[in-house]
C-alpha cells in the first residue's frame, strides 16, 4: 500500500508552479484495513458529487532493474527485464475530487544474472502482477493528499506470482 | 507542474520523493522446511518522476503518453535463524536497489 501526499502551489492564474510528492509504502495489515475501509468510504462521496466520467484503456511496458549488494557494495545478483502490461480503468472527476478506480495486468519473463538457491549462475524469473488500486485527489487545497491503495484483504485481487522457471 | 497547456494539449511534469517505512519480504524456503520467513528490511528512501502529454482529439475522444520513473532502495534485512529437523540456517536479505521506468499510451473516453 503507498500513499502519496502532495503539494502544490498556484500563481494568480490558478495554475499550479510547484508540486513536490511523498510517497510512502508499507505493509502493515492494521494500516491496510483502516486505509481500505476509508478509501470506500470516500469513493462512495466521490461518486455521488462526479461531474465528469472518464473510461480509460491503456498499454503499458515496465522495464524493470533490480540488484542485491553485499555490505562491501559489491553486486550480488541482477534482475533485468521488460513486462509488457494492460489497463483498465474509470476516472470520475468533480470540482474538489478526482477518483481514479484501475485494474492492471502485467506478464513476462526477467533474466536473472546471479547465482541461485540450486546453484546455477543464470535463469529466468517469469512475474505475473495483477492489481488493483485506487487513487483519489482532492484538487481545491494547497496541501492535497493523495492516496493510492492496494486492497488485497478485502478484495483478493492483487496477486503477485514470482516463480523461477 | 504545468510545462505546457493549450485547448487541447496539456504536458506536465511531476518529481516525488519515496520513503519507505515498515517494509518486510517474505522468502519461500519450503523446498527445505523452513517454512516462509518474513523479515524486516531497513527503510530508505527512493525518488520518483512523471510526464504526462494529454491531448484531445474532440470533445470526448482523447489520448494520453506518460512515462514514469521510480527508484528505491532497502537496506539489508534483520538476520533471522530458521531451523528444520537438521540443521539451523540463518537467513538475511541483503541490500537492494530498484529501478522502474514504465512508458504507455491510453486512450480515453469522457461521458
């Protein structure tokens, strides 16, 4: 689970100038629940008060890096890849709110250069991520918080598959 | 943050700091009974950035580029001994560092 809260500040046109974002993740079931909980709660307003529904398709590829280091700072292993990825989602947007409610798919495969648990230098890690997430923004304040959730616990629809084949 | 905004077009740019906080991995070690250990990783922080071309075709077709970039790191992990029928094996995940760059194409539909 992430959230992000944001910052923007405007000129006399009303065009926001500066934007700066903290994006804090965790995992904690207790922050889950009470994050899920109120991320239904304020979908349910936001739909209520939408003055502009999106439907959205998108495509999407990840190029993903990823490498373990020893306390010396000498390189472990690497996991380098390309996932190419779907989404759908519907974004409803009203003066003071925007709601953006997503299910993405991701599947491929990422080289991995390192060496593994049965000893062999290099393999293949196939991933599967599939989620669900919602992000809602309220637009009217200089101090805007911003959450994007997982809610595996309620729904069951995030799975994440990392398998070494 | 607005770089660029007509009728039609708008491109912005966002940049966002992460830090991670509670942050744990939990590793499959069943092949050699010793179950699934989940151990807490030191938090750190990470950086993240955004740009976003949008532009209308009409008044309810649209068309959207993006790329995002996001990196992080953890710190290793606390060092744990599991232990099976046979043996104790103590287990700890090292440190790390993650690089995301996603790029796509959405095409939207405004009721």
């Amino acid at each position: 689970m992430q959230i992000q809260v944001i910052y923007r500040r405007y000129n006399c046109y009303n065009q926001p100038i500066t934007i700066k974002t903290l994006k804090l993740m965790y995992t904690h079931p207790f922050f889950r629940r009470f994050f899920s909980f109120l991320l239904f709660y304020l979908s349910s307003y936001s739909i209520c008060i939408a003055a502009s529904t999106e439907a959205i398709i998108s495509t999407k590829y990840l190029l993903i890096e990823h490498a373990n280091y020893n306390i010396y700072g000498d390189r472990l292993n690497k996991e380098q890849g390309r996932i190419p990825g779907l989404q759908l989602a519907v974004s409803s947007t009203s003066k003071r709110l925007e709601g953006i409610a997503s299910v993405d798919i991701y599947s491929g495969n990422v080289p991995y250069d390192g060496k593994a648990t049965n000893g062999d230098f290099s393999s293949t890690t196939s991933i599967k991520l599939n989620r669900f997430s919602y992000r809602l923004m309220k637009s009217d304040l200089i101090v805007t918080p911003n959450f994007t959730a997982l809610l595996p616990l309620v729904t069951g629809i995030e799975i994440f598959n990392h398998k070494a084949i | 943050m607005g770089l660029f905004s007509s009728q039609r077009t708008v491109i912005r740019a966002d940049i966002g700091l992460t830090r991670s906080i509670f942050s744990k991995v939990q590793i499959d070690l069943r092949d050699h009974n010793l179950g699934k250990p989940v151990l807490l990783l030191k938090d750190n922080f990470g950086a993240s950035g955004k740009l976003v071309l949008r532009h209308m075709l009409n008044k309810t077709h649209g068309l959207t580029l993006f790329l995002n970039a996001s990196y992080w790191e953890f710190g290793k992990s606390d060092k744990r001994s599991i232990q099976n029928n046979i043996e104790t094996v103590p287990v700890q995940e090292p440190m790390s560092q993650t690089t995301i760059v996603e790029f796509g194409a959405t095409y939207f539909y405004k009721f």
